[in-house]
C-alpha cells in the first residue's frame, strides 16, 4: 500500500482520535468482565485500571489534540503510564507509545505503516515484559492480530478488511489463554492454578484491536 494516500484515504489523527474514542467505550462497558478475569490470577483491578487509564487519556487528548496520528498515541502511552496502576500502564503505554514515535510526524500514514507502528510497540511490550507467545499475557492476542494483519494486507485487503481480520484474531487469541499456564506477570506465581482462567490482559488487548477495526469500519473504508 501507497504511504502517502491521497488526502482523506488515509489514516490521520481524527481516525486515532475515533479509535481512542471506542476503546475508551468498550473498556469502560468490560471493566467488570476484566476485573472479573482478573479476580481469580491477579489483584481483581485489571477493568478499574484500564477504565481509569483510558478516560484520562481521552480527557488529555480533548484539551489538547495533537495534529497527527503519532502524536496522539504517544500522548495517550503517556498518559496511561502515569495513571494506570499495576504492570497494565506500562506495557499498554509502551505499546501505544513507541507506536506513536514510529508513526513520526506523518499527518496520515497508510495500513502498513499502521501495522509497523503495532509491530514497534508490540515489540516493546515483549522487551519489557520479557514475554513471549503462550505465555498467558497481552501478547497472545497482540501476535496473531499482527499476523492477521500482515496476511490479509499481503492480500491486498482494504483497511477495513485488514482490520476486521487483525481484530478476530486477537479475540481468538485471548479465549486460547483460558488451557494456558501463566509464565509471565502476577498470574505466573499460581502456577498450575493458572490454567482455565482467561487471561484479562489478553482480553483487554482484544477489546483495543476490536475498538481499531471499529474505527476503520465506521470510515466506510475509507481509512485504506
């Protein structure tokens, strides 16, 4: 895909504003089903934390809206890393954060620098988790919605489309942490008692690749 789309198809800070927007409303209407998740492998706060995170950075990116895709997602990885308690700011912060620097200033980037900047942060998760696939944490929803994303840009998917499908795939991937022993994360110190518990962080990272593809969809497609 084309990095430099023509004015209005691409993706720009009002389309990352939508998608701040949407997640802040799922993760608000979750909260509960998270800390419920939470309750059995964590400290029962994974929904309060997320909600609480996400409705600051919202509020922060109102009064004061950057101009470009980048810079709104690093103001929201900031923004979570100094509200969100637990390992949750950090790691959703990095995410969103070194995303954010790998956007640059572009004031709209294509659906493959979208999924590079996932990548990036993606990444950054791993490095400061120390985590890796199976080990029962966000990333085992983050991974596959990377490689769906790749597959179907690979062919020739629109935005919406490539989406759709990362979004899937990171709801599968959080349901496929429910037989998983925790290796990483608080979860990991029940170890065998970690099994047949889904894994909040996974499932909260599905809700935020679920609110991306909502975003794309309510574009009409244009987002391609």
């Amino acid at each position: 895909m084309n990095d430099t789309p023509a004015p209005g198809s691409g993706i720009d800070a009002t389309f990352v504003r939508r998608w701040l927007d949407l997640a802040t409303t799922a993760l608000d209407r979750e909260a509960d089903r998270l800390t419920e998740l939470d309750s059995p492998i964590g400290d029962a706060d994974h929904g309060s934390n997320m909600r609480r995170g996400f409705i600051a950075a919202r509020t922060a990116v109102e009064q004061e809206p950057p101009e470009t895709p980048g810079g709104v997602l690093v103001l929201v990885g900031r923004t979570l890393i100094s509200t969100v308690g637990g390992a949750s700011g950090p790691l959703y912060g990095t995410l969103l954060r070194k995303a954010g620097k790998e956007l640059g200033e572009a004031e709209t980037v294509g659906a493959d620098r979208l999924r590079d900047a996932l990548r990036a942060g993606v990444g950054g998760v791993a490095q400061l988790g120390g985590a890796a696939a199976g080990d029962k944490t966000m990333l085992d929803a983050l991974l596959p919605a990377l490689d769906a994303l790749t597959g179907a840009l690979d062919a020739g998917g629109s935005a919406a489309e490539v989406l759709a499908s990362a979004a899937s795939a990171a709801e599968e991937g959080a349901e496929a942490t429910t037989p998983l022993r925790a290796r990483k994360g608080r979860a990991s110190y029940l170890g065998e008692r970690s099994i047949g518990h889904q894994d909040p962080g996974a499932t909260s990272a599905a809700l935020l690749i679920g609110a991306l593809a909502e975003a794309a969809g309510a574009t009409g497609g244009g987002a391609a």
